[in-house]
DNA sequence: CGACAAGTTGACCTTTTTCAAACTTGGTGG
DNA sequence: CCACCAAGTTTGAAAAAGGTCAACTTGTCG
C-alpha cells in the first residue's frame, strides 16, 4: 500500500517549486503515462497519485540529434539518465587512447547507475540516432523512495539488474559471443513490443566489434559466415534472424 | 540526521520477536562493533542506535570450513551475504558443464546483490578458507532503509559499487590481466588494513586463470615471466610484489 | 611411503589479430 | 544529376598470441 498522503504532500512540494521558477526556462517535465517504455523504466506500472510525484523529479531533454554526448566521463554523478527513444551507446577512452564499448541500450533503459559509487560518470553517453532521454535527478529520486517503498523495491530492483549485464569478455569463441549478442538483441526488443526477429542495430560494426571484444575484421568475417550459413540477414545496420535454433546452438553456454 | 526515534522501535520490534523465539534455535546476532570488515560492509560509520537496529536483522554464520558453499545457483533469492572473514569464490557452471569463475571476494564484501532482479542466486559461493559469513535478510535490510536514510543510501553505494567490477575482458593481453589482478587485490588488501605487497590468494592457479580468462598453462608461463623479471615472487598462494611501478607498466589502461 | 591433486614445462596447432588494400555507400557541392 | 569524398565495410595473406595435449615435477595428506 502507498502512502498517498506523503506522496501527495510531495508532489505539491514540488508544483510549488516549479512555480516558483516559472520565470526562469525550465526544461518541461516527463509524462509517464504517454511514455511507450515506462513499463521497462523506472516507475513501472504505479498508480497516477505516485507518477504524479514521479514526474516531478524527472527531466525531459530532446529531442536529440544522433551523436549527441549528453553524459560525459569524469563529470560529476547527479543523475541517472532513462531512454525515452532512441539508441544509446555507452564508451570510455581508456589511458592509451583507445575506445573501449561498454553497452548499447535500448529505449526504457537506465543509464548511469555505476556512477553513484564514485560520484562521478564513469562513461560516456552518446545517442545512435535522434531521441529523447529523461533525467532523474538521484537525490531526489531516493528521497521519494523513502515515502514510496515500491519505488525503493524498483530503484533496487534496476541496480540488481544492471548487474547481470552479459560479459562478452570470457574465452568463448567469436560466434558464439555475436550469436548471443544478437539473441539478447532480440530478446530486449521483443520485450519492448517490436519484432524479435528484423530489428536495428544503432552501432556501426567497428563498435559491435569493440563491444564483443573482437576486430571489426573478425566481426566482418563471423557476419559473412553466419549470413552463408543462412543463420542471419545483413544490410547495413538492418539484420534479420532467419534461424534461431542455429543460433542459439552457436551461442552455447552464452545463449540468453 | 537519523530518525533515532523510528530506528528505536524498529529495533524494539525485532528484540521482541527474538525473545519470542527464544526457545528455538536460532542463531546468533552479529555484532558490528567488534567486526573489522563493518566499515566497508553494509553499517560502514553508523551511530549505536542505528548499528543496533541493523544487528538485528543480521545472521553470524560459522565458522564455515575450506569449501562450504553458502550460497548454491537458483535457489531463491532472499539475503545478501557479507564476508566477515575469509576468502570466498563466486563461480557457476555453465550448460556446458564448464565452471566459470566470476569473482574472488575479501572480508567487508557483500555477495548476491546480483540475485535480486531475478529472484535467484545466480552463482555459487564457497569459502576458499575458513571463514564466517553474514546473512542480511533483504527484505529486512530494505525495510529498516526506509527508516534510516543513511542506510538506503549506503545500500545504493554498495549496488553501484558492485557495478564497478573490472572485466578481464580478452583483447588485452595475458600479462596486462595478471598485473591488473594483482595490483587490483593489493589494494583492495590495503583497504583494509593489511600488506599491499605481500598477501595471499585463495584462488588455486586453475581458477585465477578462468577468473582472468585464460588456461592454466597460460597463467604458469606469465607468473614465471614476471618472476623472471623480478615483478613478484610467489610461494604456492601466497604472492610477494616486489615491482609497484612494472606491474602498473604492465597493467597499462588496465591498472586500478 | 605412495597416491593423487596441483602446478609446471615443452612442442605443436588453432584462432584471432594485424596490416594492407579494395570496395561500397550516403551525403555534398559543383 | 552526377562526380567525388569520407566513413564504413569487406577481403586476403602473414604473423602472433594463446590454446591444446602430453609428459613431468612438486607438494600434500593419509
């Protein structure tokens, strides 16, 4: 059972603060309730009193244009960042200069949450094509948690995802490892309602690659091998998996 | 500011419940005060009032010989597990029947934050020696956090610190994986008050090379090459730096 | 002492990287 | 509209890193 009467208290608390910078350009706040990927975000199904409190913290930026950097490493952490649309890459250059790919996430997706710990952002978040991404301030988000326990429960639940996080870095094969990253693709977009067969995939190669911990070579070569094998199609960043058993028998152990 | 009140009845309430069952068995509670790991384990610096409150909710297990595994892959999830003394090793076999080492865990640290998200513990956990472990209810630990801010806070620390762990991702070479490993559990010893140059690994050379990606074989020819040049000196597990500035020369982006 | 597990060493072989070069695209401006 | 450019992608051949297999050494514990 929520505490209605807190949250509403918050939520006015709030209002009154909006008003008061009314003058002052603020970014217009999140709508939940229209928002495709609330379900996989942060709130998840809540009801209205709840959201109202929710989208009081929460920030809407965008559109944006693809490539847009809109976290940058070694910045100071106060919030985590939600996808509204769009792909997102996460990356870091490492001391010798190189790019290292961390992840590619999907609308409904939180970034950020590892960068509590040190209070700063530990990668760099760049838009693969034009989106939207929300904005939740941590601080307050934690301190609504405290009257908002299945709030709390969410917030707990998303770290503990964010944890499971495949590791394509392990001594597996190269098949294997891409076989998986396209299975898990699959999965996540079928999730979100959209085919889990024909999807895009927001990296160019030389990224999946990185992300895979391969060359753009090698990443090249599994591709060609798996489209002769008539596991996937491949045009571009457009891919079709025409063959799921095959794959998941090439993705062994690592399969999701 | 803690709410000393609220912290105050909650630990009434658990004293009372103790005292109900205090003709079962039950185990004993931990005492935080006396624990040389609390201040990297969940309390970290907390009040008396709130350490209390938290003790009461904390399981003392052991001592646990060489080998318990505390923790089993699948069952359900319900506590996370703080190490008080003794190394533990995280690890699961895959469907291939391959054991994948996942981690190596020093006294403070907590295990199956993971396990959250899907309800079940996603790897094994067995103490390397002799040992006792901690067992935080979660759904005891996150209710107490609605109370004590301090803790809910603290709490997101710890899930976003986990976030943090290093991949021994494979395209670096072998020899950068080692010397990241070892300068990584040279501090982490540090932290806690002991040697940073010369300390133990419970890990058998077998599972230090799965945990870094790499065959046994492998593993043997680079801690030879490293003795050769004069990096470490090594006894069986017990492990001697004797090189700061080479290892971190060869640990490169991957250093700590 | 002897058996068994853990660790080491050497020879050989496979996978993946590296380097180099050709080839597609999509966008830009003439 | 088309040529051109740059970014991204593919291909081939050679090389290196690390894996595999098998023998051997060492340490441990009854």
């Amino acid at each position: 059972m929520e505490d209605l009467q807190s949250l509403h208290c918050w939520a006015e608390d709030f209002q009154r603060e909006i008003e008061q910078n009314a003058g002052r350009a603020r970014p217009r706040a999140a709508d939940c309730r229209t928002c495709h990927s609330a379900v996989l975000c942060i709130p998840g199904q809540a009801n209205p009193e709840a959201l109202t409190a929710f989208e009081c913290l929460v920030e809407q930026i965008g559109p944006l244009p693809a490539g847009s950097r809109y976290i940058s490493m070694g910045d100071p952490f106060d919030a985590v960042y939600a996808i509204k649309s769009g792909q997102v890459k996460t990356s870091r250059v490492d001391t010798d200069g190189n790019e290292e790919v961390l992840g590619l996430h999907l609308p409904g997706e939180l970034v950020g949450l590892d960068a509590l710990a040190g209070s700063r952002y530990r990668c760099d978040a760049t838009l693969l094509d034009t989106g939207m991404i929300c904005r939740v301030s941590f601080p307050r988000v934690a301190d609504l948690a405290l009257v908002w326990p299945t709030l709390q429960g969410r917030l707990f639940q998303l770290f503990s995802a964010a944890l499971q996080t495949r590791r394509y870095s392990v001594d597996h094969p190269v098949e294997m490892r891409l076989a998986a990253f396209l299975l898990d693709l699959s999965g996540r977009w079928k999730q979100r309602g959209f085919s889990a067969t024909e999807f895009t995939i927001g990296l160019p190669r030389q990224d999946i690659a990185r992300l895979l911990a391969m060359r753009k070579e090698t990443m090249s070569r599994v591709f060609a091998r798996f489209e002769e094998q008539g596991f996937v199609r491949t045009d571009r960043k457009h891919v079709t998996l025409l063959d799921f058993d095959a794959l998941r028998r090439q993705a062994g152990p690592l399969a999701p």
